[in-house]
C-alpha cells in the first residue's frame, strides 16, 4: 500500500473481472476498507472446480473426481514435476459441436489481436491438473451477504457464466447494490469489447461511491 500522504486507506476501489470478480467480492466480504465493488464476467470459481458447469458433477463424480487429482499429486511428487491439462484447442481444432463458449474463449485467447500472449497459460496451455484441489473444499462466497458497501455486478446477456452473476447477486443485501445485464454481449466481450464494456457506468459507480 502506498504511503503518499493523499493515499486514503479507507476508500479503495476493487474490480475483478472473470475468476477476479469472484475473489473481489470475497475481498469485499473480509475487507471494510473497500468502499466500492465492481465485477465483470464473473466466475465463482470455487463452485465452478467442485461441481462443474451448472452444478452439472453429483457426489459420485466429485469423489472420482478427487481420487483423480490426489493420485496425481503422488505421481506428481515421484517424477518430480507436474502434468498440465490440456487447455484450449487450436482454432483449427473447432467443430460444430464445439460448445459456443469454448468457440469465444478460443476467439480470445487464441487471437493475436486480443489475448493471446505467447507467456499466457490461457492462450498456451492449461493450469497445473491438481490446482483446482486448493478450490473444490471451500465457497469463497459463503460470506458475500456481509457485505455492506455498494457493489456493481456487470454480465453479459448470452454469457454462459450468466448464473454466477445472478446467483450471487441474490444473495447480497441491501439497496446499493446493482445486477446489469449487458445486452448481447457474451462471456469474453466483457474482457476487450470497447463496445460492450460499459466504461461510463463503472466511472460514475466509482465516483459516486469514493468521495
């Protein structure tokens, strides 16, 4: 934190977009000294690794699903190394049956023109396999209702992730808190699209809410 005398610590500003905006609204929850919170996209990303797209993984394939990723931690710790998981296809590699939001994802992540780097996990690869084990046991947003500060949450219309945004955002309370619904817009328009990201709503919240 800086120490410039004109620096108020009581008034900070958060904005996660994505995964982000799910850990910024936990931040929210822990932290008193954040006066304004805004999400974009946002993932929940502790629901998403334990029961999948739509809470579409039951008990069953949740404890399969942990017996897979410890017996991969200790074969992990014998090689001394880790296994990567497979990541995004090849725009090449797309199909038909391609779901739309892996179509978009790639779109990003894939192009030059937008969020691929040739440093970047999301345009080269995909996470260690095991990481999602520091996730699938706890809910980061078990406390989000404590939070008494004005919060702007910002999805896209045809988002898949839509239902993060909505779900959480009924569990908030109080008056000061605000769901937009972006028009159109999809998951990852909201991380470029100059079109699609409503810049002058997000200055006017954080204007209005850090005097």
């Amino acid at each position: 934190m800086s120490n410039h005398p004109n620096v108020n610590a009581e008034k900070i500003g958060i904005l996660g977009i994505c995964g982000f905006g799910g850990f910024a609204l936990n931040a929210a929850a822990i932290d008193t000294r954040i006066k304004a919170t805004v999400t974009s996209t946002m993932y929940d990303m502790t629901r998403v690794s334990a029961r999948g797209y739509n809470d579409s993984i039951d008990d069953n394939a949740r404890y399969e699903m942990k017996q897979k990723l410890n017996a991969q931690r200790t074969e992990d710790f014998k090689n001394g190394s880790y296994v990567q998981s497979p990541g995004l296809p090849n725009p090449d590699q797309l199909t038909d049956s391609t779901p739309q939001f892996m179509k978009d994802y790639v779109g990003y992540y894939k192009s030059k023109s937008r969020g691929f780097h040739p440093r970047s996990i999301g345009s080269n690869g995909g996470w260690k396999t095991t990481s999602s084990l520091s996730l699938i046991n706890m809910p980061i947003l078990a406390y989000s209702d404590e939070i008494r500060s004005p919060v702007l949450m910002i999805h896209g219309e045809k988002a898949h992730s839509r239902y993060f945004s909505e779900d959480a955002f009924k569990k908030l309370k109080g008056k000061n808190k605000e769901l937009l619904i972006i028009k159109g817009a999809n998951h990852v328009d909201l991380y470029d699209n100059l079109e699609k990201i409503p810049f002058k709503k997000i200055v006017e919240f954080f204007r209005k809410n850090l005097r």
